[in-house]
C-alpha cells in the first residue's frame, strides 16, 4: 500500500473479532516496526511487554478501563497488548531534555508506538494507543520495576468483518498549517 493512503486508512480501531489471533510472523514485525523507530540520540528508551496470553491478556485489559467515565470497554477483546516501558536515557538525551525541559524519551515512545500501529495497519491488523491505564496494576500484573514508567499501552486485533470505518474527521489544513510565521 502507498504510505500516503496507509495514513489516511489507519484509525484507533474499537472493537476486535476474538476468535482471530495474529499471526507470528505479523507480530514479530510490528514489534520490529517500533524497534526501528528513530529516537533522541538515538536512546531506543524502551522496552515493550507482549501481553498474548488471554487471562493476563484479560487481567490488563481491565487495568485499562476508566469505570468512572466508561472508557476502554473495547480493549477486552484485543488478544494482543502492548505495554511500552519507558528506560532510561543515554547522557546526552538526558542533559539535552533537562536544558531544553523536553521529555524525549516520552516523544520517542509515541513514534515508536505510531510505528507499530502503522505496521499493523498495513498487514491488516487494528490498533489502538491507550493513555489512560490504572499503571500500578499493570506493573504488578507484569512485573515492571516499581521505578519505571508505563508510557503507552496499545491493543491490537483483527476488526470484525462488519466494522465500519469512520469518515475521518480532522482540521482544516489551513487552520493547522502556518507558514513561515505563527
């Protein structure tokens, strides 16, 4: 597919056929897909936990849902998780994010993480990148040092046959592009 049209095609998908696992072979390159991501001085700050086993699979997903206000419902059905672990900085990274009050390794997730949900788009396989999550739960559910920081989890997962993709709704290009001056 070209890459222009990936990106037009590509959303947060929210719902998943729980009878359809992904493949291996997929899996291992959307994993490779956010290992390539570029990174501040080049850090690579990350480690991503595979959540593939269904009743951990399930014990995360419910560390994700905001029973408040009612979100993530959906992320039960995903039979994959991705938790991205937030490491720590090369020197330079670190010194640079402190001069210029930058959290790069944070920005360096979230590429890695469009990396992913880009590559799973193009085998065909939805994907959702989710902020909201009980961090605490997780990490004892996956044994994550208390000291280090979850900074993304995402689902992933074959739509259902029926499911419908949305008209995207975004911005004017004139109201988010300037040109030259603010």
């Amino acid at each position: 597919m070209d890459f222009f049209d990936l990106i037009k095609q590509r959303q947060s998908v929210r719902k998943y056929d729980i009878d359809r696992k992904i493949e291996d072979e997929k899996l291992h390159r959307i994993l490779e897909a956010g290992r390539l991501a570029p990174s501040a001085s080049n850090s690579q700050p990350w480690t991503f936990v595979v959540v593939n086993e269904p009743e951990l699979c399930m014990k995360v997903a419910k560390a994700t849902r905001g029973t408040l206000i009612g979100i993530n419902k959906f992320v039960a059905q995903s039979p994959l998780l991705v938790v991205m672990v937030i490491e720590k900085a090369k020197i330079t990274t670190q010194i640079g994010g402190a001069i210029k009050d930058k959290e790069y390794p944070l920005i360096d997730i979230g590429i890695a993480g469009e990396h992913m949900c880009l590559q799973a788009e193009d085998d065909g396989i939805g994907s959702c990148m989710l902020g909201w999550f009980d961090e605490k739960k997780i990490k004892k559910l996956l044994s994550i040092p208390e000291k280090k920081i979850i900074g993304l989890v995402i689902s992933f997962g074959y739509a259902p046959d029926d499911y419908l993709l949305r008209k995207k709704i975004r911005k004017d290009f004139d109201k988010v592009v300037r040109w030259n001056s603010y």
